[in-house]
C-alpha cells in the first residue's frame, strides 16, 4: 500500500455557521483568501503575524488591518482552537489534554516541563492503524487523520495554556515538539508536513526543525520524504532486533522488515554525529531485554549516526507485558553505552494521569468501552 493511500487531503474547516477556518492554511492559501475578500496579497502576511505571532483570535484586535476587511473577515472566517474536553495535571508537572474537533472527535496532547524547556507531544491520527502490542493507542482503531488545522492547533492551544503569546524569542516552556502522540504520522504525512512547516515558520510559532522530532514505526517509503522535505529529528521506534519478534510486537514491520528500515535510516538526509537517529526501545520484561539483545541492537546500528532511548514499558489497563526489572535496564543500557552509543533511559512522565509514551487513548474511547460488557474471558481492549 503506497503511504499516499493512507493521506487524505483536507479542505479547510468550516465553522458551523459556514466560516473558513484560517488556522491550517499555508501562506498561499491565506492570501488567495485574502485576495478572495478583494485584498491585496500583503494583507496576509499581517493575518500572519496577527494569528501565528500574536496567538490572536479575535479579528477585531487585529488592529493593523482596516475595519472594513477586520468586519469582512469577522463575516467570513474564523481563527479557532480544539475545544478542551479534559485538562488533567500530573504531580510531576505534566498536563495532558483531550481535545476535540468540530466534528466531535478526539485526541490527546501532552506538555512536558523540563527546567529550561518544555516539550509538546502531538498527535496526528485519531487512533492509530498499527496495532503495536504494547501500545494503548493501538487497541483503538483508526478513526481518521488529522488536518493541518488541527495539528497546528494543538501547538496554539498549548500556546494559549502557557501564556505564550506573543512567540517568546527565548525561555519557551514550549520549546520543543515531539511527534509522538496518537497516531503514525508517516501515515499522514501530506497533513502532517503542511502543519510542520506553519509550526516552523520564523515569522509565526517559529519552533525550529533542530527542536522537532518525528517518531515512525517504520513507514520506510516516507522516510527520506520526511528528511528532504522537513528537515527535522527523526526517531525510530524500533523495539525488537529480529524480524520475528519485530513482526509480532510492530506489525508495519511485515511489510517493511528491519534491513529495509536501517537502509533508509542510512540514508536519512541530512545525518552527521550531531544529528543522530534517535532508536526508541520499549523495555518488556522477558521479551526483549536480554544482553544479547543489547548487542545485537549494537551491530544492528553499525554506520548510522544513532543514539538509543530506553522506554520502560508503560502499563495500560489489560495490556499483555511487564515493565523490565531495573536491573535488566542497567545492564541493557549499559552495552549499548559502552559500544558507544549514548543510552539514557526514559524517565516516565505523566504516569499518575495516564500521559505516559504509549497510555494515550481518547477518553470518550475509554470511558464508552468501560459502558460496555466484559468480553466472557476478561481480555482488556
Ligand atoms: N506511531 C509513531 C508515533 C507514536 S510515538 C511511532 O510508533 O513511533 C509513541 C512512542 O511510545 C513509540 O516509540 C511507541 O513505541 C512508544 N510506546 C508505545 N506504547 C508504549 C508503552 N506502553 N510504554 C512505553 N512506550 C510505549
């Protein structure tokens, strides 16, 4: 299946009251809108800095525009943000929140806080088609991918959450973005790609490509895609070193198996020992977190410029694995560093709120399956 199959592009939203929705649209796009309502091409790059600078959204303070096109574009568009269906803190900080769309679907995006920084995970599917064992979002199938309008939109809400307006030049508490939420965004790449670069543009939200990070299961076709095109981090979520155990625990792996995926991290534009190739690797309890694994994870990452994260697994109600022991994770860590690859171990964040890498689930998806009954043997999900 080509990797376009699974793209779909999206016409603009349209408010309930039939107004465009402007979030989403490239610099283009905004000003055929502009010219549309009789404006010259100009005027967009003041909607611009008005709606991706200042975090704006009400025409009316818009006040380098002229009345008559701030009343026009009252009448016929909209600068809108996800509803926030949940907001939920951690005790460490972390704040994840459901939100939903116009056509009432929903995901989940998590701010995490660091000293100095902080880094949102978006999502880019509602639910997701991989089917990961180990992953929560993979018992929910897929409903849809998201649009431009609302990927960016989880970055402007968090925006609006932390008081970040208008775009900091520095001491971001939204620093860093992580493609890492629900979803494969190398599924929807089109949506995804169209999003980065509105979240990238140094006139707007300007979060460089050095700060950002997409993660993909292996979608191999896309991959180069990703590296020409955007130019940001990319992260393998790798997570077995054989094609058996690989085929069972990531299923994409079937159809791309690992030679395929380490040829095209060879080949990801741009590589060189400051840009490394981050390889996720979930640690389970007696199923992948052997030393010999470890070494192989070694020989397998000969001639890429890679470094390793070690995600203790991150338990989901009903879900099938263990966390490994500490001690497994040490010693783990350990090959991996001393052939020279730094190692660090995932701290999990977020845990008591169900944030945690691969806990993200739509509530609604949640709490409906709770209403439901029990299959007869007690399997979750
Ligand atoms: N589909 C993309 C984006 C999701 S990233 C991808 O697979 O890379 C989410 C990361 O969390 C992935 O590395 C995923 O494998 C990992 N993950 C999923 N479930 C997990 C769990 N229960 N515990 C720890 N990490 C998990």
């Amino acid at each position: 299946m080509s990797t376009a199959g699974h793209s779909q592009q999206f016409a603009p939203p349209v408010t309930d009251d039939g107004r465009t929705e402007l979030i989403g649209l490239d610099r283009a796009e905004l000003e055929a809108f502009a010219a549309s309502l009789g404006e010259p091409a100009f005027r967009a790059r003041q909607l611009w800095h008005w709606i991706y600078h200042r975090g704006v959204t009400d025409f009316d303070a818009m006040t380098s525009l002229a009345k008559s096109f701030r009343a026009k574009l009252a009448e016929r568009a909209a600068v809108g943000r996800p509803t926030v269906a949940i907001d939920r803190q951690s005790i460490d900080g972390t704040r994840k929140w459901l939100l939903r769309f116009l056509d009432g679907q929903e995901v989940e995006s998590v701010h995490i806080p660091e000293e100095d920084r902080g880094t949102l995970c978006v999502s880019s599917q509602v639910g997701c088609t991989l089917t990961c064992k180990f992953c929560h979002t993979g018992t929910q199938r897929l409903v849809r991918n998201l649009g431009p309008a609302e990927i960016v939109g989880q970055v402007m809400m968090t925006r609006d959450a932390l008081g970040e307006w208008p775009s900091p030049p520095d001491g971001r508490l939204l620093s860093n973005i992580v493609m890492m939420g629900m979803g494969e965004p190398l599924y929807n790449f089109d949506n995804v790609a169209k999003a980065l670069k509105i979240v990238m543009d140094g006139e707007g939200i300007s979060i460089s490509k050095r700060r950002i990070t997409l993660s993909t299961a292996g979608v191999v076709p896309a991959i180069e895609r990703c590296g020409r095109e955007l130019g940001v981090n990319l992260a393998i979520s790798l997570h077995a070193v054989n094609d058996e155990l690989r085929d069972h625990l990531v299923p994409i792996n079937r159809k791309y198996p690992i030679a395929e995926l380490m040829r095209a991290c060879r080949d990801y534009p741009g590589l060189s020992n400051a840009r490394r190739i981050t390889f996720e690797y979930v640690m389970l309890k007696d199923v992948n977190d052997s030393p010999a694994e470890a070494r192989a994870l070694v020989a397998l990452l000969k001639d890429v410029p890679a470094k390793v994260n070690l995600i203790p697994f991150n338990p989901w109600p009903g879900a099938p694995f263990e966390r490994s022991t500490d001690a497994a994770i040490r010693k783990f860590s350990n090959i991996v560093f001393e052939a020279g690859y730094s190692s660090p171990v995932r701290t999990p964040r977020g845990e008591d709120i169900m944030a945690a890498c691969g806990q993200l689930k739509s509530e609604s998806v949640r709490a409906a399956k709770a209403r439901a009954p029990k299959p007869a043997d007690g399997a979750a999900a």
